[in-house]
C-alpha cells in the first residue's frame, strides 16, 4: 500500500489526478506491475492506475490469467 500510495503522489505531482496501483502476488507479496493515474498526463481517459498495474504486468509475462493476485489500490491528496 506504501508504493501504491507514493505513485498516487507522484501522479498528483505530474498534475494528474492522485491514483497509484499495485499489483501483487497474494502468496509472496512480490510486485508483478504498477502504475498510476495518466489521464491528465496523456489525454487519455482510460488511462487509470489500475489499468496501468495491470498492463505493466501483462508486459512482463506475469501469468495473468491465473489472476488470483489481488490488485492493491491507494489515492492520497495533499
């Protein structure tokens, strides 16, 4: 929750909105992606931190079809 929360600061330092993700291997705890918020970043509207965790895991052939993982997401404002 730490590192979901510190690229949800760093979303909101970029000007986007403070959403950052995290997803984790249930078992081990390892980090398989992350993200944060890009909308406001790329003028994208899909580009949530979410979707973003999740992309960068499929990007590193995590297994994500199995996706038993569960996806750890924090926001923060200053």
């Amino acid at each position: 929750m730490t590192r979901a929360l510190a690229l949800a600061q760093k979303s909101y330092d970029e000007g986007g909105c403070p959403i950052g993700a995290v997803l984790a291997d249930s078992g081990s705890g390892a980090v398989l992606g992350q993200g944060h918020n890009g909308l406001v970043q790329e003028g994208n509207p899909i580009v949530y931190g979410e979707m973003a965790a999740i992309r960068a895991a499929g990007r590193m052939g995590t297994g994500l079809e199995k996706f038993d993982r569960p996806l750890r997401v924090g926001s923060g404002r200053r």
